[in-house]
C-alpha cells in the first residue's frame, strides 16, 4: 500500500502490557486468572471488538468467565491507556489496541457487514488542520469516520445491492 491511504501500524503490544502492569501496581489491583485471560484475548484479537464478541472468544477457554467480568477488565484496560473506545453509528460500543507512539488513524465502516477498517491519510490530517487555522482555530483531536458499503467481492452482502 502506498504510504498515503495505508493502514496504521500495529500497536506495540509488549509495551501496552507493561503500561498495564504498571497502572494495575498503582491502583492496587490484582492480575486474577480470568483478567489474565480477558487481556491476553483482547491483545490477540487485533480487531474492534464488542463486550459480547470478547466473551465469546474468552468463553472458549474459560466459560466460567462472566459479562460483567470482561466488562471491568474493558473498563480498566480503558482507563490504563491499553484500550481505546471506539462508538460507531450501530449503538455498540467497541474497544480497540492503544499506544501512545500510534499515529492517529481514521476508520471507513461498512454499513452492510460492518466490516471496519481503518487508514492513515497525511492529506486530510493537513487539509483540517488548514481548515482550523483560517477558521481561527487549533485542531486538539479529531474523530473521522467514513460510513460506507463495501465494493469487496468478498463482502456478504455485496450481491443484495447489486440486485437493486
């Protein structure tokens, strides 16, 4: 993929690990079996994950594992900077990989599969921030979303849209 247009970088997971134990240590919290598995499944998934599709991937290994339990593990991998929360149009909430060195990414969701992607576009990045600036402002953080329908051939749902 070209450089403008390309998908972010992965996140250094070794590093969100240690950020975790660090901020577990500070707040007092222990490192229980079922935390241990919540985490180490959510930093394998490497996708924007739902509670409900972390359950059933954790359910796997452990299905004494709880709703409640994976959502204070989301909870506290939010508030250690491991995980950042993602809301799409669809009402569900999502969680995906954070790292502080991560260069900001945008995401195009499909509206058909919800297939999510996301992308890095230097263009757009310095199109808004010239944007704020004639407008008098300073861009702080922005969230870009680009709801779309897939023109994949492998998209589900692609042969219902070409019927009408």
């Amino acid at each position: 993929m070209t450089k403008a247009g390309r998908a972010p970088r992965s996140p250094d997971v070794d590093r969100l690990r240690s950020t975790l134990r660090s901020y577990m240590e500070e707040n007092g919290l222990r490192s229980t079996e079922q935390r241990r598995v919540i985490i180490e499944t959510f930093l394998r998934a490497r996708r924007h994950i739902t509670i409900d599709d972390l359950l059933a991937l954790v359910k796997e290994e452990d299905p004494r594992i709880g709703y409640a339990t994976v959502y204070r593990t989301l909870k506290m991998l939010t508030a250690a900077s491991v995980a950042n929360e993602r809301r799409f149009s669809d009402g569900y909430t999502r969680y995906e990989l954070a790292d502080e060195d991560e260069a900001h990414h945008d995401h195009l969701i499909c509206l058909d599969c919800g297939r999510i992607m996301e992308f890095e576009e230097p263009q757009i990045e310095k199109l808004q921030n010239r944007i704020a600036a004639r407008l008098g402002f300073q861009v702080q953080y922005h969230k870009h979303e680009l709801y779309c329908v897939c023109t994949n051939a492998e998209c589900p749902h692609r042969k219902d849209r070409e019927s009408e």
